[in-house]
C-alpha cells in the first residue's frame, strides 16, 4: 500500500519538499498556508480582495507532471510596466477566482492544466491576517510587515489570526487519514507556524496517527529566530504543534564560505544542533544543503534565501525515514 504523506506550511522550503517527493512511490498531498501577505500576492490581496495566491501556485508548480513551458509560465515574473513584480501564475489564480463560484473549482482547474501529482489543498478558504505580538508590546499585522518590521531587538512574543478562521474540511480529513506529516524547511513564524493557527487544525493533528517529520531550517532568520538553536526551533514549533514530532532532519553538510560570509553581514548564522538526543524524537542527521546559490530575479521586490535544502538529498532521507518506519512496522 503506498503512504500518503502530507506536508503543511507555505513558501521556498515547501516548495522544495514536493519537488523531493514527487519521484517516490507516494500518496502526496500538500495542506498550503494562506496568510502571505507579500509582494505580488499582498498587492493582488490588497487591490482586488481576493485569496492569496502565492504558496498555492508554489505547491502547484512543484507538483506539475505538465510540460515545462506551462511550469515556466505559472513561475514567470513580469519586468516591466503596471505589471512589474507580478507573477503570472498569482494572476491567473486570482482571475480563476473572479469567475468561479468557489476556490475549490480554482483548485481543481488549475491542478487539471499543470497535471499537478497530488493534492494541493488550502488550510482555509477565509480571509484573514498573520499576527505578531512582540515583547515590546507592539503588535504588526500582515505576514509581509512581519517579515520586514521585525528587529534583532525586539522578540516575537506570539502570533495569531485576525480575524480567527475555520479550517477546509478536506485539510482535516487529509490530516487524519496521512501516514506521515512533514513540517518544514521555512521561516517558522511565517510559513510553519501560521496554518497551525486555523481553527481545528492543531486538534487534528493532535488526533492523527500519522508520524510527524520536521525539517530543520539550515539558517536562522534575522528579527523572527536571532540565534535560536535546534532546541529553540523545536521548542517553538512543539508549542504551537501541541506534541513534539516524531521524527527530525537535520543538516550536517557544510555550507560554503562565500554564502556563510553573506549570511553573517545579514545578521543570520547556520542553526546550531545542539540536540545529541530527544526522547521520543528520532534523529537524521544528515548533508541536505544545497551548495549553490540562488539568485532572486532582479524584478522579485522581496528578500529571498541564498540557500537552500536539495531536493535530492531530501528525497534520499525521506525515502530511508519511510523504509525504517515500515520496517519497524514488521518487527
């Protein structure tokens, strides 16, 4: 019987986890964050009201079976003219939105022209606001003003949803009836932690039989996780989970110097492993860096990671992490 595995969060890091399932013999579903507030899709949000499209057309591209020229034309960011900064894939979601009844039917048409190879499922269809409140008392509001208002100085106490919103029934059940959830790589208070803030979803998982697997952030993110350590991360996430996971990957590759030096200038470092051993957790250790750079398109208004996971690496892991827990199973 093939396992279904389920990965909940949004941006980058999900991105490259579906890419890395996506040649295993697997059941895959992706349960999509839909707080992102940022470029394109914050001014798609802002000036037509509509769903934010961003991590879902994410999910969607790394998902598609489709030929290549459609996966570029749902990535492609526009240069120049009103339309500077846009992507087209946000675009064309947003207009799929305008004429159909529900964002199910946007969903489903775009999975049928990018032959997506699984299930990309918002973790609701309701429209609401990311929301940090940091030690000093001061409250921002929007997942793209957190990522940029936040300073090395001032700690992020919680966040939270404004206004609170119901989970999509088919994100609980896809809970519920997994194998296996990965969380993780992502910026853990705005990508991780916010579909974990819907309405019934932590009660879901708390519920769920399936075994969690969290994939440990390579860096540290500047104003959200200053000099937080593997324990730190976990800690964190473990809150706002309700219960630990039960299984971790963690980075043991070596990161070259020329992006460690970049990282550093930025106030960022490598997340320090100090967890030797964690009752009830298992650990992978393992080289899951991806040593190239990635460059930003020069008409991406936003601040993107030099860094990655690779995918390939990745894919290797989880596929030992699932033979282990089916031979476990066995015995």
């Amino acid at each position: 019987m093939r396992k279904t595995v389920t990965v909940i969060g949004g941006g980058t890091g999900t991105f490259v986890v579906l890419q890395s399932l996506k040649k295993l013999n697997l059941n895959i579903n992706a349960i999509v964050s839909m707080m992102d507030s940022g470029g394109s899709t914050g001014r798609l949000r802002d000036q037509l009201g509509v769903l934010p499209p961003g991590d879902l057309r994410q999910c969607l591209v790394a998902l598609s079976d489709a030929p290549l020229l459609w996966r570029k034309l749902f990535l492609y960011r526009f240069e120049n003219g009103d339309l500077k900064g846009h992507n087209f894939g946000n675009i064309f979601l947003s207009a799929l939105e305008k004429i159909t009844s529900n964002y199910q039917e946007v969903i489903e048409a775009a999975s049928h022209i990018l032959n997506t190879l699984g299930k990309v499922i918002p973790v609701t269809f309701d429209k609401t606001h990311l929301m940090a409140e940091l030690s000093n008392g001061k409250i921002i509001k929007g997942e793209g003003k957190i990522d940029s208002l936040c300073s090395k100085r001032t700690k992020i106490n919680k966040i939270f949803l404004d206004p609170q919103v119901n989970a999509n029934p088919l994100a609980i059940k896809t809970i519920l009836d997994s194998h296996y959830l990965i969380i993780g790589p992502g910026d853990l208070y705005t990508s991780l932690i916010p579909p974990l803030l819907v309405n019934n979803i932590k009660k879901s998982i708390k519920e769920t039989s399936a075994k969690i697997i969290y994939i440990l952030n390579l860096m540290t993110k500047k104003g959200q996780t200053t000099n937080f350590t593997a324990r730190d991360h976990l800690r964190e996430l473990s809150n706002y989970l309700g219960k630990k996971p039960d299984l971790m990957i963690i980075n043991n590759g070596k990161i070259p110097k020329n992006i460690l030096k970049w990282y550093l200038s930025n106030g960022e470092k490598v997340v320090v492993n100090d967890l030797k051993q964690e009752k009830g957790i298992k650990l992978y250790v393992e080289d899951v860096v991806d040593n190239k750079i990635f460059h930003k398109e020069k008409q991406d208004f936003l601040f993107r990671s030099l860094l990655r996971h690779s995918h390939l690496k990745l894919r290797k892991v989880i596929k030992k992490i699932i033979n282990d827990e089916i031979s476990n199973e066995k015995t």
